[in-house]
C-alpha cells in the first residue's frame, strides 16, 4: 500500500460484536498456529481487559487490534499481559501498530496499571518503551524465547522486585 501514517484510521474502543472480526483478523495476521503459543496458554478461557482494548477500523473492518490481560508475575506483582497487537497484512508498516501500543498504554496508565509484559521483537516494542527481561528475573510459561520477553514500567519503579512465573492471577 503506499499510505503513510494512519489518518485514514479509526481508533476505538473495542465493541463486544468485534469479536469475530478480531478473530479473523489474528488468524490472518498469525495463523492458527498462533495458539500454540505460551502467551496463549495465560489467555485461555479468559477474557481480555474490559475497557483496554482498542481496534483501528478503515470504514465499519477492523483492520488493527490490541488487547491486555490481567497476570501476575510470580505470585504477588499485578501486572497486563500485552496481545495480541496485530493489523491486517495489507497495512503493516504504516503505524498502526506503534499507534495502538501509544494510545493503549496511555489508557492502562489512566487506570492505574504499573507494568506490562508482552512476548515479541525487541527493536520493533523498543519504539515504544519496551525493554528485555533480565535472563532468569521474569519467564512465561513454557514453550518461549526467553530473549524476546518484554517488559515496561507504566509507574517508574515497577518493575523492581519482580521475579517468577507469569502466570493467571489467584482471582482469575
């Protein structure tokens, strides 16, 4: 496509009827495959953030998505678990993916959430804040790359004194 920055976007909250266009949305951009994962295995049978996710629509079609999850990391540090951020194939490299990392973060900030782990690129999340997980501090439930485990203080300080298992929190 040769667009360049993402006005022709939508940014809004997600609607409870998005869910199937999400869905088709990540099996585009992932493939099913994309269940197998780790960051998976904290989302089954969960239900995102309500109020935290946000899509990009161009018209009425999702065309972005970013969603956060409640975890705990090791069993007393609250924490979102960030994912999936996906948009459609024929608009990657445009923004709206750094565009909906911004404004979600700056939502979990507005309601009082303090840090933030995701699994992904660290010179793409770099552009947002984003850092690796000291080897060994913090890990996911298995299979993961251990490189590619990401972190953010939303609240400077957050993150000192975190270590273990991210895991469902206790309350669900």
């Amino acid at each position: 496509m040769n667009m360049t920055g993402t006005d022709f976007f939508k940014l809004e909250p997600e609607q409870p009827d998005d869910g199937p266009a999400i869905e088709t949305l990540l099996d585009l951009a992932f493939g099913v495959d994309r269940f197998e994962k780790s960051s998976y295995r904290l989302r089954e049978n969960r239900a995102p953030i309500s109020g935290l996710g946000l899509v990009l629509r161009r018209g009425e079609e999702v065309m972005g998505t970013i969603r956060f999850w409640q975890v705990s990391a090791g069993a007393d540090h609250p924490a979102l678990l960030l994912g999936p951020l996906a948009m459609h194939p024929d608009y990657q490299g445009v923004g709206g993916g750094q565009r909906l990392m911004r404004e979600g973060l700056a939502l979990a900030v507005s309601q009082g959430h303090e840090l933030v782990f995701l699994v992904g690129d660290l010179p793409y999340y770099r552009k947002a804040g984003f850092r690796q997980v000291p080897p060994g501090q913090v890990r996911m439930p298995v299979p993961y790359d251990p490189a590619r485990l990401l972190y953010q203080e939303l609240r400077p300080g957050a993150f000192e004194g975190v270590s273990g298992l991210i895991q469902v929190p206790a309350t669900g």
